[in-house]
C-alpha cells in the first residue's frame, strides 16, 4: 500500500508547530528567508518571524493629535486664570475706589461747593484770552502796528447788574467831566477806549494814567472800565476798532454801541431805561435807537446800536481811506442790516451829537464809495451761496429771502448788482 506525498509530509507539518503557520509561511516567501539543510528539517517558530508596527488609522491619530493639543491649551488657559484671579481682583477693586473718588469730588465741586461760595459773573470766552489773540479777533483787516494795555481801570460788576454795557472811545485830550456827564444818564457799565499817540515811556501817557486814576474816586464812575489804544497814526485808523475793543472786553451779555466820540454825544435822561425796557422783550434782535416811525436803511447819522456781546457779526474796518467817521459807521449797520434781512428792533430814544467836522474832498470820497459799492457787492455774493447751501432752495422761505437780499443789495449799491 503506498502513501500520498500528503501523507508523507505530515510528520513535518506537526513538526512546524500548525497547519496555519505553514500556509502563512508558504505563501509569505519574502518574510520566511530561511534555507532547510538538505539532510536536516529546520522548525520555524513564532519567534523567527519579522516584528511589524502595529498601524494606526491616520483618522485616529489626528484625532488624537487634536484632543493632546486641546486638553494643553485649556489646562494652560486654566492655570493662568487661577495664577492671575488676584491680579485681577485687586484691579477691579483699584478702578472701583478710583471712580467712587472720582463721583465724590464731581458732586462736590458742581453742587456742593457752588452753595457755599458768592455768585460770580461769568466773563465768557474772551477772558480766556491774551491781548494779541483778542486784537487779531477785532481787527483782521488792519494791520496791527499798535499797542493795547486793557482795563487800566478795572470795575467790579456785581451779579445783580445784568443790564447793557455802554461801549464808548474818546481821544487821550477827554476832560473826566464828559465822563462824568455821561455816567449821570447812564447807570450801567461802561466800556471806555482812548487813543493816544504818546508812547508808554511819554510825559504825555504817564499824564494820562494819573487822570485815569481819579475815576477809581468818583462813585458816578465806580462801573467804568477803561482801555488805552496806542497807534502811531490817529487818522489812519477807522473808528470801527475802538467799537470792537469796548465791546470785546464789555462785562455783560449785550452792548450799545455809541459811535460818535464821547465828547460830542450828549446822552438823554431815559436812555438807560428804554434801552433795558427793550432788551426784556428783545434780547437777541438788533435794535438802532431812533425816534422815526419807520425804521429802514439808511437810518439817521450816527445812530447807536444795542446788539448782543458776542453776535457773529463785527464792524468792518476796511475802509480807513480818509474817510468820515459818519461813513465808517454806516458800513457796520449796513452789514448788520444785510446779516438781519432788514429784521432789525428799534429803541425810540434820541440821542444828540455834534455833526461830524471831518472834511473829505470830492475824489477821495468817489474812490472811497466805489470801494464801498464793491465790498457790498462781494458781501451780496457771499450771502446767496450762503443761504443756497443752507437752505432749501425750493422752499417759499428760502425764495422769499434770495429775494429780499437781491432787492436790498440792487437798493444799496451803486453799480449795476447782478443777481446769481
């Protein structure tokens, strides 16, 4: 009986150890490199065979990657919290006792301490300001080749005096009994300017302070406030600056301007009285003191002006050409005419003057009205661009005011106005 070579090969197989680990290492003839002796059978075991790496699932290790490096940011980002919660307590309660002192003085300083002091007048924003600074505001076309020393002669004004500041100038060569005159009708402030040609180091200015003095006396002057103008050229200068001073340094809320020299205006007995009467009614409205019926453009010579402190419009002193004093002043009402649209108040109250001595001659004075007429015309322009960009232009309002600025401007100008 003959055997089957699979027969004959079983002795061999039990040898190896399984049937499982034969077949794997007949099939895998890479792994398996041993050679069998020809006369002696070789037994593979577990041990002979390649130690691989275990795989991991790439899915697997960047999750594993993702969960290390999160875990060691919260722990960092948990470490810090509890390393730096001190820190952070005491800023809380350094910011907390900061803003408690901060409320305390604030409440302090607004309502508590207001009770306990006296009431002052508040000066407004020119106080604030340096002498240069306030010239350069008054006097934007003029060049300054001049000195200001302001309030020479300072004056308290209480709170309860609230009423208007008279703004008048006078020259250096003034007697104290004009002052004196008009302080007789006028028991308000004043704001007084004088010019002077004198240098300060002149016996004629030194003279000037000691008069000054006297007023410091005089109970009737006890609300002067005095201001001294220095310029090298009297004639050379408008008027219209002086104006500006006083009403600049004026201590109260609204002024009247007086343009006439204070030597030459004899003041009425009423004067304060209406001038207050009007401003309880009319506070913020320009008002010229005139005893006509109606009040129009032009108005009568040196006719005063009671106008707020601080309203956006100052008198111009562009034209210093040898001009009148007269002149000068109908230029300033002019623009507050132009800026009210005819909208002005009136105060029937009449002051005299002495009519205005200065001589112009005739070429000078043509030259000077054809300036006029162009700086009238260039305010009109300015004017209707102005209120075309302001307002809307389709309205009846807005109609009604080109309107009224074109009829006032062909009115009071001598060339031929043509209307944008």
């Amino acid at each position: 009986m003959s055997m089957s070579s699979e027969e004959m090969d079983l002795p061999s197989l039990s040898a190896s150890g399984s049937i499982q680990s034969h077949i794997s290492t007949s099939v895998s003839k890479k792994r398996l490199r041993a050679h069998l002796a020809p006369d002696l059978p070789h037994v593979v075991t577990n041990a002979d065979l390649p130690t691989l790496p275990p795989r991991r699932s790439r899915r697997l290790a960047i999750y594993l990657a993702f969960h290390d490096g999160l875990m060691t940011e919260i722990h960092s980002i948990w470490s810090w919290q509890l390393t730096n919660n001190a820190y952070l307590r005491l800023t809380f309660l350094t910011y907390a006792c900061f803003s408690l002192f901060f409320i305390s003085a604030s409440l302090y300083c607004f309502w508590v301490r207001p009770l306990n002091t006296s009431s002052a007048v508040d000066l407004g924003e020119p106080w604030h300001l340096s002498a240069t600074r306030r010239l350069s505001r008054i006097a934007s076309h003029h060049p300054m080749q001049s000195g200001l020393e302001p309030f020479v002669v300072f004056s308290e004004i209480s709170g309860s005096l609230n009423g208007p500041t008279a703004c008048l100038w006078a020259n250096d060569s003034i007697d104290l009994g004009s002052l004196v005159n008009w302080a007789r009708y006028w028991r308000g402030p004043v704001s007084l300017v004088i010019i002077t040609n004198s240098a300060p180091s002149a016996s004629a200015y030194q003279n000037l302070l000691r008069r000054l003095t006297a007023i410091k006396t005089l109970p009737s002057l006890a609300y002067f406030s005095v201001h001294i103008f220095q310029t090298n050229t009297q004639a050379s200068v408008s008027p219209n600056i002086f104006l500006n001073i006083g009403r600049l340094f004026a201590p109260t809320d609204t002024v009247m301007i007086v343009p006439a020299e204070i030597s030459t205006v004899t003041p009425s007995a009423e004067l304060y009285h209406s001038v207050s009467e009007h401003l309880s009614h009319h506070l913020q409205i320009p008002a010229v003191l005139s005893i006509t019926k109606e009040i129009a453009f032009p108005v009568t010579s040196f006719s005063p002006l009671v106008v707020p402190r601080d309203y956006p419009v100052w008198c111009t002193d562009r034209f210093f050409l040898a001009s009148s004093r007269s002149s000068d002043w109908d230029v300033c009402l002019w623009q507050i005419w132009l800026e009210q649209q005819g909208k002005i108040g009136q105060v029937n109250v009449s002051m005299s003057h002495a009519p205005d001595p200065t001589i112009v001659p005739s070429a000078i004075m043509k030259l000077r009205r054809r300036l006029t007429s162009r700086y009238r015309s260039e305010a009109c322009d300015i004017t209707l661009k102005k209120q075309a960009i302001l307002d809307p232009p389709n309205s009846k309002i807005a109609k009604r005011k080109m309107q009224w600025v074109k009829t006032f401007c062909r009115q009071t100008t001598d060339s031929t106005y043509k209307s944008q």
